[in-house]
C-alpha cells in the first residue's frame, strides 16, 4: 500500500489552518491579551431575516410526513437554480437552469473540477492566488505553472501567447490581492483560452463586491465565454453562508473537448461523489435572492464595504502601499520596513494583537505582503485599525 506521494508536494498545513495554529498558540501564552482576527475571510454578521425565515420554514416542512424531503436532486433543487438564473440576469447574463449546479460552497468545487480533467492537463494560475487552486492539483500530479502577480501589472497578469496552458485559474475580485479585472482584461483572457482550446476556471466568489461598471460580475458577461469558462460562486461573502454551506457552479453546454461535455462529466462527477446541499439551506440561500432577502444582504455587505474604506484609509495615511479595500473586501498590503509576510505577522500580533494573513501563504510574488479582512465586526475593524495605525505611526 503507499500513500499518494503528491501530497510532500504541498506544505504541512493549509494557510489558514497555520494562521489558527500559530494564534492558538499565542493566545494559550497569553491568556490576558485581546486577540482581534482579520486573518481568514470569515464573516461576523448573521443571516438576513429573510434567509432566517426560509430555513425556518423548511424545518417544520421536514416535519410533516407530507412535505418531508429526502435525497434532493444532485444538482440542487429547482427553486434554487430558478432564483440563481435570474440572478444572473440582473448583470444582463443568461444561463440556462440545466447549466447550474448547487453545492456546499466554491471552495468544495475549485478542489473537485479537477477530477474531470486530465492529470496530464498543464494549469496556468495567478501568482498570489487562493490557496485551493494549487494545493488540489498538486494533490492530483499536476504540471502547475504561474502567471506573475505584481505591483507593476497592478496585481493583473494578462495572458503570454507564449504560455501554453490548458486549465487556467481565475479569480476576480482577486483573493488576496483585491484586484479585479475590466471587461476589455477579461476579453483578451476569453480570446486567449479559446484559441488554445483552454478552460478557464473562473472564481466570482467575491462578485457582490463589484461597485464599477467596467468591472466584470460574471465571466459570462464576456463575449466567447461559453465556449472556454466554467464559473464558481457562493453564498459565503454575499450572505454569510460560510458555515451554512451553499454555493453554485454554472458550466455552459456549449463546453465541450475532444466530444466530451464539461457540464455532463461534472454531473457524473457530483452524482457519484456528492448527495447535494441539505433541503433547508437550500430554502435559505433562495431567499437571499427575494426583495426582502436582497435588501437586508446589502445593508451587511455595506458594513463591510465600510470596514475596507476604514483599512485602506488608514494604509493610506500611514503611507503604506496596498491594492484592493474597492471591490473587495481584502486589503493587501507591502510589509512595513521591509518585513517579510511571517515576520509582520508575529509583529503584529505580538505587538497589537492583531491577526492578519501573511501574503507568502498565497504564492512566491506574496512574499512581503501582508492580508486584511473587511469582513470583521465594525466594531473589532476599528479597534484593530487603531492599533495598527498606533504601532506603524
Ligand atoms: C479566505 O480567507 O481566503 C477565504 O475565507 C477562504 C475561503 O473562502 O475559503
């Protein structure tokens, strides 16, 4: 028997799980201390009244011999591909509800699409980018090349001719860097990966955040799109599903290789292996999607789009350099002094208590950089912001 070896080719630990281990540890050594936590993207607000509701009503549904649901279909249930179709049609982007798929979350989906790939297929992925994309498909033996991230293209690679790839991940607003790409960006991406035959995966997880109109919401929005991208989203940052769990991946039929549909295989792929997101979340994230459900989502996202102007207000009068607080909630900034991203990290909690994401956790080009959530309470994004600005004045 052996072990997949893949696996000594990721680190010990995942980025988040580091980040957690090391705060534990601080915060065992000091006990008094008040920790403030803008490391991992995890939401503080609750759900809206409405997706409250909705799942309340599913309980008690589940309650009566006549309304019980079991097993539900694998691709999520019709009300909630219906209610996700017409959310894509407030940003002029028709999909078909056969073309939706519903599940625990992008997160589960970024890791999974790749069964459905060739272990031979070469991917091209942003360098800093989200974890998930690389660590899976080293898992999986794949060839991973990267595609640099930098201050001087502003944090947005654009495709090299020279650069053959055949899986290309995406991710716009960009995680870690809050950089997003234009419409006319994503076009040459969309020509790219349809000239070389390619797939792009594309991670619209932080969409909401979008406030420009130039600014892509879907890859769909792109003209030759649906010839070359399968998209990922998620109720996570939009209604604060991360520990509910429900996300929605849209894979257009016209996705086909070698006679071979994406969307069929991924069905094939999430029968066998996946028995669909329970009943009642499903109830809740279709209400995120109603008047009321829309209304009250966007008083939460506002609060947060408050706590990322308050960040890189405070990045601004230090006089430290940082990108995304815009149509993003992450704000990444240069180290201070020339720091390095684990450095500032201690630093910074050592000497404020502050918890942030070190930029290197996310690539090579990260090195040096540092990550922060908006999506803390007001009330901890302002104390934090105090301390930071105290201890870099
Ligand atoms: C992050 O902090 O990058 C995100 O919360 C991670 C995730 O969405 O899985």
């Amino acid at each position: 028997m052996n072990f997949n070896a893949h696996f000594d080719d990721i680190s010990e630990n995942y980025l988040f799980a580091e980040v957690a281990n090391r705060t534990a540890k601080y915060t065992a050594a000091h006990p008094d201390k008040k920790i403030l936590k803008l490391g991992i993207g995890d939401v503080t607000l609750p759900l809206a009244p409405a997706v409250i509701k909705a799942m309340h009503e599913a309980v008690d549904e589940m309650s009566q011999k006549q309304t019980f649901r079991g097993y539900g279909p694998y691709e999520g249930y019709d009300f909630l591909r219906e209610s996700i179709k017409n959310y894509y049609k407030t940003f002029g982007v028709s999909v078909g509800m056969d073309e939706i798929f519903v599940s625990d979350g992008a997160k589960s989906d970024l890791g999974n699409m790749p069964d459905i790939f060739s272990v031979d297929d070469c991917v091209l992925v942003p360098d800093p980018v989200y974890p998930v994309y690389v660590d899976s498909n080293l898992m999986a033996g794949r060839k991973i090349i990267y595609a640099n991230a930098t201050a001087e293209n502003g944090f947005l690679p654009m495709p090299d001719k020279k650069v053959k790839a055949d899986i290309i991940y995406m991710c716009s607003p960009n995680n870690p860097t809050g950089a997003a790409y234009d419409k006319s960006q994503l076009k040459e991406w969309v020509d790219y990966a349809n000239s070389l035959g390619a797939i792009i995966l594309y991670d619209a997880a932080y969409e909401c955040f979008i406030s420009e109109e130039r600014l892509a919401r879907s890859i769909f929005q792109i003209e030759g799109a649906r010839t070359c991208a399968i998209e990922f989203c998620s109720f996570s940052k939009i209604a604060g599903f991360t520990g509910t769990r429900c996300g929605y991946t849209v894979i257009p039929k016209e996705l086909v290789r070698g006679g071979r549909s994406a969307n069929k295989m991924w069905l094939r792929r999430q029968s066998t292996k996946f028995n669909g997101v329970p009943y009642i979340v499903q109830r809740g994230a279709a209400a995120v999607f109603t008047e009321s459900g829309m209304s009250e989502i966007n008083k939460n996202i506002q609060v947060y789009r408050r706590n990322a102007k308050l960040i890189a207000g405070a990045m601004e009068e230090l006089g430290v350099f940082f990108t995304g607080g815009k149509n993003s909630p992450y704000i990444w900034l240069k180290c201070p002094d020339n720091m390095g991203s684990w450095q500032f990290f201690d630093y910074l909690l050592s000497n404020a208590q502050v918890v942030g994401t070190p930029g290197e956790g996310f690539g090579e080009n990260g090195k040096g950089f540092f990550r922060l959530t908006a999506f803390g309470s007001e009330e901890v994004t302002a104390e934090a912001v105090g301390r930071i600005k105290n201890l870099l004045k």
